[in-house]
C-alpha cells in the first residue's frame, strides 16, 4: 500500500483528471450501454473499470483498498496520457470524448 503523501497526491490526482461526479459517471455509464430496448442495470452498466472509477468516487480515502490504488494509478496515467488537461479537444472528437468520459473524464466539461 502507497504511504500516507503518495496516497494523498493520488487522491488529489484522480479527482483532478476524474472531473465527472458520481452521478454523472452513473448516467453515462447507463446511456453508453443502453440499446433501443432495454438499459442495464446501473451495477452492471459499462466497463468494470468505469464500475471501479465509480465505486472509489464513493468512498472516503480511508476507505481505499490496494485494488481501488492500483485502479487510481491506472486511471490518472489513462487520462493523462490520452489528454492535455490544459488544452482540452473539441467537441467533433466523439469517441475520444466518449471513451475518457468510461474513465470519468469529460474533456469538454469546464475546469472548476
């Protein structure tokens, strides 16, 4: 397990580049895998890393398992290689933007 300032700059990482709540990830997630019938079941909605993305957004820090850091590491290296969190892409990047929003990174929602 990381020590205590790694784990803090982890944290502070992942919810920098994961700039999607908890629900909005949720929403996504649904959508990406609804079909013209039916929309799955919002625990069985997306990849099982958007799933893992979405049960660490609702912990607390303490509450971290080695699986959750080592999805956090994998998230923050996904994202940050995909983007430049400074110059975000446009809008006609469709399947880029939809597949860093499976991660919880909306590249076209504004910086807080």
């Amino acid at each position: 397990m990381a020590d205590a300032l790694e784990l803090d700059a982890l944290w502070d990482e992942f919810h920098r580049v994961v700039n999607m709540t908890s629900q909005e990830l949720a929403t996504w997630l649904r959508v990406r895998d609804a079909d013209e019938e039916a929309e799955p079941l919002p625990d069985q909605a997306g990849s099982p890393t958007g799933q893992h993305v979405l049960a660490i957004l609702q912990k607390r820090r303490t509450d971290l398992t080695d699986d959750d850091i080592r999805v956090m590491y994998r998230v923050v290296d996904s994202v940050t290689a995909q983007t430049d969190l400074e110059n975000e892409p446009v809008a006609e990047d469709t399947r880029r933007r939809h597949r860093l929003m499976t991660l919880g990174h909306d590249p076209l929602k504004p910086s807080p």
